[in-house]
C-alpha cells in the first residue's frame, strides 16, 4: 500500500480542509480498519457510519479508487442531499483522479465526456428513477449514497432510490446520523430485531464522536447554555411568563418560551449573539481565522440576525438562503475568507461544510436528534490538535438532554417504542418540525402563528461538556459568564475538561465568600419562587447526572436523600436542596 492515499494527487484523511494532526498523509485508523473490512466481504451493500468530520468522504473515494483500478466497476453514481455537496464531492473526486460531473441534469440524458459518472441529489433521483436505472444497468456502477438516511424521508425517495439503483454491482451507504425521527426505512440498509423485538438499522462499520474524540479526529464541544425571563400573549389574549428550560412547566409553555427567546425584537437573542461573539474573538487570539455560524429558523429570523450581529460587530455577516442562487459561491467565499459570521437558515445546515467553524448559535426551535446532531456536526471538524467548539443553545430540556448525549450512538429503528418520548426518536411533533425543514411554507405556520412575543430577558445558565454540566448560572456581563467565555480556543478534551472543574470550584468558593452569615440572616417565612428555582436546578443537575451515569433519576434522588439527609424533594427546605446541589456538582467535579 502507498504512504499516499491513491497514489497520485493526496487528498488529505479530512477533506476538504488539511488532516486532522498526527493523521495525514496516511489514512486514519477508523477509515484503514474499514478499507480493509470492505475488501475482506467485497460486499455489494456496505454501511459506514462515522461522525461528521471523520473523513467520510476520503475512505468513500478510496474505496471508489481501488474498485475502479480493479475493473471491479467502471461508472461511479454519487447521490448527495443538496447541490453544494454534490460539488464538493466532484471537487474531491477531481483531486485523487476521479472525473464526477456535478452539474448533471435528468434532461442532459448523458453526463459529459470525459467524466466517469455523476453526482446527483436524492430529490433528482427520485424525480426520475428511470432515467437514472438505465444508466446504472448500462455500466458496473459503484453508488455512493452520502447521508443515507435522507433515503427514507419520504416513500416516493425510497422507492426512487431502489428503482434507480437496484442493478447496481456495489452500494456504499455514508452518514453520521443514522437515525430518523420516523419509521420510514432506509433504502439499502439492513434492519436487525434486538431484544424488545424493535427492527434496528444495522451498520457494518461505526466509528462515533467518542473514538473521533478520543483519536483527537474532531474538536471537544462545549454547549453554552443560556436561560431567561420571557413574556407573551396567547391567541386567547392571555399575557404568559416563565423562565425558560423551568422544569415545573408543561410542553406548550416551554415551547411559546422558547419561541420568544428566539424573536429578534426581543433582548434574549441579542445578548446571546453579543456573548457568543465574545467567545469568538477568545478563539481567535489563537486561532485566527476561525469564524461563527448562526443557524435561524427562517429567513425572516436570518436577516434579522445578521442586522443584530452588524451593531455588535460592524461587520456585516454572510447570510445564506435556502432560495439564493449564489448561496453555495457564499458558502465557499466565507470558507476561504475571514469573515466573523455566517448566518444560515436551518434547512442548508447539512450543506454548510466550513472547516473554520469554531463558535455557533443554535437559533432555532427544531429538536429532533437527527437535526441536532447534524448541526453540531458542522463545528467538530478538527483542522489541528486543541481545536474546540462552543455552541450557544437555548437551556431548554430537549436541547440539554441532546447536549448530554453526544456521544450516544443510535440506530434507525422501524419499530415504535411503546414509551414513544422515551428517547425523543418518535416524537409526532418533531416529525412536523423536521417536514418544515423541507418546506418553508409549513415552517412559518408553526412557528410564527397563535402567540405574539412581547419581551424576553437572557441571563448566563451553565456550560455542558461531555456529560457534565458547570457554573452556577449568573447575569450576562458577569465574571460568572466571563468565566466560561474566556476559555482559551486552543485546548485538548482533557484540558477543556479540566479547566471546567477548576471554573465550577472557584464559582463555587467565590458563592459561599459571598453567602451572608447564620448571625446576619432574619428568620423569615420560606420563599417559595426560591424553593421553586432550587427544585428546578436540582432536577436539571440529576437529570444531567442520570444521563451521564445511566443511572434512573429517581436512584439518584434516592442516593442524594441517603448521603444528605431529610424529605423528598417536594419537602425538602432550603438548606436541604442545597446540600444536595453542592454534593452533585462534587460529583460531578470528582468524577474524572
């Protein structure tokens, strides 16, 4: 085997951007254990799962290479999501000696000469599955499917892929979320039952964020968690007020609060831009190209964002639509510049590939774990060793327990679960919010209609990092925010880590110098909002600690009363709750 990966033009392990440090110019462990697999079973149908930034795309094209070298195939059919990664794939093919035209049209008939195949979109297959069979019968086809799973959003696509490309020799499956958020199945992808009897999605190689991170192949995350006041009026006339990510409110009010924290007329989502923009210049005093992407709900939210972050910064952002022709030469543009901000709507997230991406926003009211994990997947990507990431979220439940899991490999499954919110993959609701992502139209009407935002207020919440959560909440502006901002850009996971815990224990000493003493406080009657927000930190903290440990919330509760003391939660005063706070964040401190 050659040191390069063909042997001719390089490509490096991660493209398109420069390999990872320590990986090039070999190929990385994950993607030679998988070569080296296909070409063991020389399958006909081979699913790779790895994590965004892992360097599909290299072990797809060498996979692509060797075959054609071998006579094995002679036509290559490269099926992407969107028009801009079907030319970033033509852009890598070109540069390991592989001709793919990109701008294939069905009405062309043939692609150009000199090529020797194609990249199209799943919507151009499925519009003309025909077309695309006889061009799959007409030669030994290798076709590279790229974030497979965008096979079963609809049963018109899946049955348009099989159609199109059930003649082929050779399918290779690609995707870092192999899971949906329906039970639509995924063409070519084997479904195995597991012990409930649920038909899961069974891939032959999976290389998650935890061994990416762990290989130093992709960037340590840190979430930024940003809470707050919010206040608005329901389609009855009702004025409504809460504290968003409170624990003690139903779906309807955590989901109205979270709308207003994202409305551009408010104060919630300036001050989070203003504060991730701090974090952006940190980065940048040692990374200095590394630049910020706000993903908005619509164009609408986009534009104003981009004003906002104009004010803050006085430097007008990129701003990417869905419905702009240009926006794929934008994209490009902000890659190779270096420019701030890029701001794009959530429907090009999957399509926007910016190695320097280092800060984000998650402006959005989308929450389906096949959406999230998409989105933080365009900041992971490692260019060298100490890279990090910070995303800027709302502190809203589903978000915290996404942020929790990120290292969680999940599978499609075609079943449903008899516990369809166990594990937020069956949801209804988000079945909706994901069909927005494809049609503008539905997007507006859920998210703009039925509730008028009238004020919002933020305040600095906590920092959640691999499983554990840090801070003790605090004003923005304050040295409790500064604190996490300030983080440098350039560290490895075990000293982000580190640094985290010492940041948690001197807020935690600085909070007691400032606690007053038993002789100056005066015996009052219980403060029952205090009670309330200790309930509400408490729960988030065990939940937080159940989603790292695997252990049941209530065992937790159950462990916290037994090392502690006193009554349930329901019960328990002020001192008590606490107590329990501090014994957690201990826990959490110690537990590396």
């Amino acid at each position: 085997m050659t040191e390069t990966l063909f042997g001719g033009p390089t490509l490096p392990p991660a493209y398109p951007e420069r390999a990872a440090w320590g990986t090039a110019p070999k190929l990385r462990a994950w993607q030679q254990e998988a070569l080296d697999l296909y070409l063991a079973k020389s399958p006909r149908d081979f699913l790779a799962v790895a994590t965004p930034g892992a360097g599909k795309t290299t072990f797809a094209l060498r996979i692509a290479s060797t075959l054609i070298d071998s006579g094995a195939v002679n036509r290559v059919t490269i099926v992407a999501p969107t028009d801009h990664l079907k030319r970033q794939w033509a852009d890598a093919a070109a540069k390991v000696g592989i001709a793919i035209d990109p701008n294939f049209k069905n009405s062309d008939g043939q692609h150009g000469r000199g090529f020797i195949g194609v990249a199209v979109t799943y919507a151009q297959v499925a519009s003309k599955p025909l077309l695309h069979r006889a061009k799959t019968e007409a030669a030994r086809t290798l076709v590279i499917l790229d974030e497979i799973h965008h096979g079963g959003e609809a049963l018109s696509w899946g049955d348009g892929l099989r159609e199109a490309f059930d003649p082929a020799v050779r399918r290779l499956s690609l995707t870092g979320t192999p899971f949906r958020s329906d039970t639509s199945p995924i063409p070519f992808v084997e479904y195995a039952e597991d012990r409930e009897g649920i038909r899961r999605s069974k891939a032959d190689y999976t290389y998650g964020y935890g061994n990416a991170l762990r290989d130093h192949v992709v960037r340590p995350v840190m979430f930024m968690a940003y809470s707050g006041q919010m206040r608005w009026r329901t389609s009855a006339g009702e004025e409504m007020a809460a504290s968003l990510g409170e624990a003690a409110v139903t779906k309807d009010i955590t989901s109205h609060a979270w709308r207003t924290a994202l409305n551009p007329a408010g104060e919630w989502i300036p001050a989070v831009l203003a504060g991730a923009d701090k974090r952006l210049s940190e980065v940048r005093r040692t990374v200095p190209d590394a630049g910020g992407l706000v993903i908005a709900t619509d164009h609408e939210d986009a534009r104003a964002y981009a004003g906002q972050l104009k004010k803050i910064t006085g430097e007008s952002p990129t701003v990417i639509l869905s419905d702009d022709a240009k926006a794929s030469s934008k994209i490009e543009e902000f890659s190779a510049g270096e420019k701030r901000w890029m701001v794009a709507v959530r429907m090009v997230s999957e399509g926007v590939d910016v190695p320097r991406l280092s800060v984000g926003v998650y402006a959005t009211s989308t929450s389906t774990p096949l959406f999230f994990a998409q989105a933080v997947g365009r900041f992971v990507r490692a260019r060298k060793r100490g890279e990090t990431a910070s995303v800027f979220l709302p502190s809203v439940p589903q978000l915290m327990a996404l942020a929790n899991s990120m290292e969680m490999e999940r599978d499609h499954a075609l079943d449903r679960p008899e516990n369809e919110d166990g594990d937020g993959l069956f949801n209804p609701e988000d079945s909706l919010i994901e069909e927005a992502n494809r049609e503008e139209k539905a997007s507006d009407s859920l998210t703009k209609g039925k509730f008028e935002a009238l004020d919002s207020q933020a305040s600095f919440d906590r920092v959640l990092f691999d499983g554990g959560e840090f801070g003790t909440g605090g004003e923005v502006g304050s040295d409790d925010e500064m604190d996490f901002l300030g983080i440098p850009g350039l560290l490895d996971a075990e000293q982000v880590g580190t640094l985290l815990r010492q940041r948690q224990h001197e807020q935690l000493n600085r909070k007691n110098r400032k606690a007053p003493t038993a002789e100056s406080q005066v015996p009052a009657v219980p403060d029952h909002r205090m009670l309330m927000d200790l309930r509400n930190e408490l729960a988030k903290n065990v939940a937080a600690w159940a989603a790292r440990t695997g252990t049941p919330h209530g065992v937790v509760h159950t462990k916290l009363r037994t090392v502690c003391g006193g009554p349930p939660v329901a019960q328990a005063n002020e001192e008590q709750l606490q107590s329990r706070l501090r014994k957690l964040q201990d826990w959490f401190i110690g537990r590396k």
